[in-house]
C-alpha cells in the first residue's frame, strides 16, 4: 500500500503542477528588457487573451512561442502543451520516435517520448492525461458518493416501514420528476450549442429543482384535503434498491454513449461526461451504505438516542450516519479508479472532450490504433492508466482488510 500512496502522490504533483512540467509558452521570457510570464499568465487569463503588446500579441496570433529569439527564455521540461498541435510555421512532426528534434531553428526542442500520427506529445500528453483522470475520477466519485449516501441512508435507516408521508407531498414528488425530466432535457437538446456547458447544465438542473420545489409547495400546501393529509408509509427500501437494481443492470458505458449520441454536441465536454460517470456510479455506494445502516441503527446508542425523543432526521444525521460512513473509504477508492477507466475509455471510443484530444490517455490510445507497431504511442498512456488503476485497487485492498 506504501508504494501505491507514493506512487498516486507522485501522480498528484504531476497533476498539479501540469503547467509547469508541459507548457508550449515559455514559462518566463525577456523582450524588449521587459520581463514576462506567458505560460503562467495563460492558466489564470485564457491562451487567447491579448496582452496588449505588440510582440508577443504577434507571437500568439502567429503561434511562434518557440521560433522568436529572445533575450533570455525559460521553457518548460516538455515544451509543448497537452493536445497542442501548432500551426504553420512551427509545424509539428507525425510519428516522431522517443528524443525527436521540434522543427524549427532552436534545436532544443525535444519530444521526449516522440509524437502520434497527429503530431501530438506524447509526454505533454501524459502530463495533460494525469489532471483529466485525477479530476474525472476525484470528482465523479463524489458526485456518485453525494447520491449514493443520500438513498442509502435512506433505504437503511428507514426501511420499507419506518418512513411516513403525507399522501399529498408523496404524489406530488412522483409527478414531479416525469415532468422535471422531460423540460430539462428539453431545454439541452433545444439550448444552442455556443452557450456553454456550464450555463446549459446549470439551467437544466435549476429547471429540474424549480419544477419539483413547485411540486412540493402543492402537495404541501395546496392539496389540503383529508385524504392528501394523512400519512402513509413510503416503501424506502423496496424503492431505492428496486433502482439500484435497474442502474446496475444497464452498462454505464453504452449508456453513457447513447447519451452523448442523444445529446448530440452538447455532451462533448468533460463536465457533463463527468455528470453522467457519476450519475450511473452510486448503486455501489448506496448498497453499502444501506447495509452499514441496517446494522448501526439497531446499535444501543440509536435506540438511546430515539428513547430520548432526538428527531428521527437528527438520529440519522448526528449519530447513525457518521458510524456508517467510516467505512466507505474502500468504496472511494474503488470508485475513483472505475470512473478513471470510464472516462479512458470513452475517451478512446471518441466520446469525450473534443478539446482534450490528444491531452488524456484515452485520447492517445485512440490515436495509436492506426500505428499499433510505434510502441511510444500506445504503450505509456496503457501503462500510466494500468499503473494508476492497479494503485486504486491495492489501496482499496488495504483499507478493506483494515475494516
């Protein structure tokens, strides 16, 4: 377990410092006896702000970052950023083997580990590929885990016979979501496609929750009658597991790509793949969860507690939860190294972000297909994803056994 913590810190350090180990721009550079930071100043304000000098405004326009003769250049280890395939006159080289020479007049260029078929680096693109498995996997699996502890802990601690409500709120909640579903994706297939995918998702979303919060002020409020007001009790158990079930036997990843087939343009970016990994992640966690709390709330503590007269949501999030979920630390790091995998291979398959082609390890892979003989193309961006998924599974191992 020690070698895979050093091994996924180093990945991490890799991850963070992207912008300094890959960069096309020179990290630090002297024009005119003015200093700058052109690769630094990128990550913060965009590639394709203006700087509002003449030279290096002519630099960027005409993508000569490492063809101009500066006073003095500081470049990164890697000289190229991920996914970078630079225009004329810095032309890139196809199928260049390991130590290359860049074309150009500087002759220190290298590509490390050689180049594709497209001319992207392939060590830029390592670098780039550490940030985007860490990012997707960090981040789908807490989306998965977000989900997953909320209808677990539901499911577990209330069972099929513990949970009542009011007949008015819960069929307003059924309706709600049928309804909420259909004019949020709706809104996404008929949003244009120069939007945004952060604006277009956030609307989708906050168009779902008004629809169900509108839902919810009716059935509580409005539908007053005796039969809507009386209690009944809500099957929780039964429900959740019986969805579990049905996102577990659908394949994530063909549904993920008839998503994205059906969504057309709007889900060829990172975030909403992010979304989707995640939102066919959480049957895993739920599970256990659910199990975890069928067990704690039968403890002495959780019956103290009820005889005390806490509130029944208090129980479970003050003393009942908290007890299930030292656990869940196996389930994460599994989660993380399957949302990884996920995200390679859609990536290989040629549905994840079209602006990260080249810069993920999926995206290498894919691009090795056509000269499976060039070993540097296919075999690090395989061993990076084996290595980093192998790391995240003995690290689940140890903590399994730990339990």
């Amino acid at each position: 377990m020690r070698l895979s913590l050093w091994f996924l810190g180093a990945l991490l350090l890799v991850a963070a410092g992207q912008d300094f180990l890959a960069n096309g721009r020179p990290l630090y550079c002297r024009i005119g006896g003015e200093n700058f930071y052109p690769g630094l100043r990128a990550v913060w304000l965009g590639e394709d702000r203006p700087y509002g000098h003449p030279v290096l405004d002519h630099i960027r326009q005409n993508f000569l970052w490492r063809r101009y003769e500066y006073e003095s250049a500081v470049f990164a280890p890697i000289p190229f950023s991920p996914g970078e395939l630079p225009m004329t006159p810095d032309t890139t080289l196809q199928q260049a083997p390991p130590g290359a020479i860049h074309p150009g007049p500087n002759t220190r260029f290298r590509h490390w580990l050689g180049t594709d078929d497209n001319g992207y680096d392939v060590a830029a693109g390592l670098v780039g590929g550490a940030r985007i498995a860490l990012l997707t996997g960090a981040t789908a699996t807490c989306l998965a885990f977000g989900i997953g502890i909320v209808l677990g802990a539901i499911a577990g601690y209330w069972g099929d016979n513990r949970l009542r409500i009011r007949r008015g709120q819960l069929w307003a909640a059924l309706l709600s979501l049928p309804i909420g579903w259909f004019y949020a994706s709706a809104f996404v297939q008929n949003y244009p496609a120069d939007g945004g995918p952060w604006l277009l998702w956030g609307l989708a979303v906050g168009i779902f929750l008004a629809i169900t919060a509108v839902f919810g002020i009716l059935g509580k409020y409005v539908l007053r009658t005796r039969y809507f007001q009386e209690r009944a009790v809500f099957p929780a158990d039964l429900v959740v597991m019986r969805v579990a079930e049905v996102f577990s036997s659908m394949p994530g990843l063909l549904v993920i790509i008839a998503f994205a087939a059906m969504l057309k343009t709007q889900t060829q970016t990172l975030w909403p793949m992010i979304v989707l990994i995640g939102a066919f992640s959480w049957p895993d966690v739920a599970r256990f969860v659910r199990s975890e709390l069928l067990r704690v709330r039968e403890l002495d503590f959780v019956t103290a507690a009820r005889g005390l007269g806490l509130n029944e949501w208090r129980i479970l999030l003050r003393h009942a939860l908290p007890n299930a979920l030292r656990p869940t630390l196996t389930v994460f790091a599994f989660g993380v190294g399957n949302a990884i995998l996920l995200e390679a291979a859609l990536s290989f398959l040629g549905y994840g972000d079209s602006n990260l082609h080249g810069a993920t390890w999926g995206s290498l892979l894919q691009n090795a297909r056509s000269s499976p003989q060039l070993w540097w193309i296919c075999l690090p961006p395989g061993l990076a994803i084996s290595l980093t998924i192998l790391a995240l599974n003995m690290i689940g191992d140890s903590l399994s056994e730990r339990r």
